[in-house]
C-alpha cells in the first residue's frame, strides 16, 4: 500500500487535548469531528487537510488521554498517515484499530519540511521525499497491522476474518 500526500508538520508532546479539545467529545459524527481537529494549534488545519496529507510530528505523538476520537478527527479531516518519532502506545493503537497508518522515525522531523510531498509504501517500510527525490527506510510494520490498515480498521478486519 502506498500513500502520497504533502507534510503538515508539527512538534513534539502533540497531545489529545490539542488533537481534538474535550469540548468537542460529545460529537459522534466524523465529519463534525473533522471540522475540529488540531484546532487546539492550528484552527485551519481542517481546511489544509482536507484535500489528504501526510502527518509529521516529533516524540510523543498523541499523548494525554485515550481519547478514540481524536484519530477519528484525524482520519477524517483528511490525514492519510501519521508520521512521529515516537507516539503514546495507546494512541498509536487506536489509530490503527480505525485504519489510520501511523509509522515511527526517530529522525522524521529533521529528514522532511513542512509542504514536502512524500510517498509511504507500507508493505516495504520506505518513505520517498518526491520533493527532495531521496528515501529512507521507516520502521516497517507487521503484517497483521498493514492487514487491519488495508482492511480499514479492526472492526473490518475481523469481519473479513470471520466470513471467509
């Protein structure tokens, strides 16, 4: 699986408060969560994500608390994939468990510019900077995950599963 997208790049301790602020936890549709997300730092980033863009962030990626919503807002506010140095282990696994590819590096913040278009292919752990025509290799992910990913989420995942 490859994604392309340009970077919004952001720093490090991003938490979930800042991801999707409390106030707005009562929503349950994604479209309205969209409409909110990152507005805690950035008010347009809606606006600049919608039309798909690749995440870019430093250590501790989605710290605070476990809110399942604040990758939902993500996802559907148009971010195709996240990319952290490092990420709060259970924010990195709820994104996954709704489909959202999120890959660790512990240099990404140094080796891309915010603007950049990049290309993540999943399945060999390579992100090429199309801006800068370099690559580099990501920490790849395990079979299972980019089968969740693929799939669109956990819930998709066993229901595949479970019909064959």
């Amino acid at each position: 699986m490859k994604i392309n997208g340009k970077i919004i790049k952001f720093g490090e301790n991003i938490d979930t408060d800042v991801i999707l602020p409390g106030k707005y936890l009562v929503l349950v549709d994604t479209k309205e969560l969209a409409k909110h997300a990152m507005e805690g730092i950035d008010p347009q980033f809606p606006k600049k994500a919608r039309k798909g863009i690749i995440l870019v962030g430093g250590k501790n990626f989605g710290c605070g608390s476990s809110r399942e919503q604040a990758p939902l807002a993500l996802k559907y506010s148009g971010v195709n994939c996240i990319i952290a140095e490092s990420f709060a282990r259970i924010f990195f696994r709820n994104s996954i468990n709704i489909g959202l590819p999120v890959i660790e590096h512990k240099s990404i913040t140094k080796l891309v510019a915010d603007g950049e278009e990049i290309t993540v292919d999943l399945n060999i752990g390579i992100v090429q900077n199309n801006s800068k025509n370099t690559s580099f290799q990501v920490k790849k992910l395990p079979t299972f995950i980019i089968e969740i990913i693929n799939d669109g989420g956990l819930i998709e995942n066993i229901r595949r599963r479970l019909n064959k």
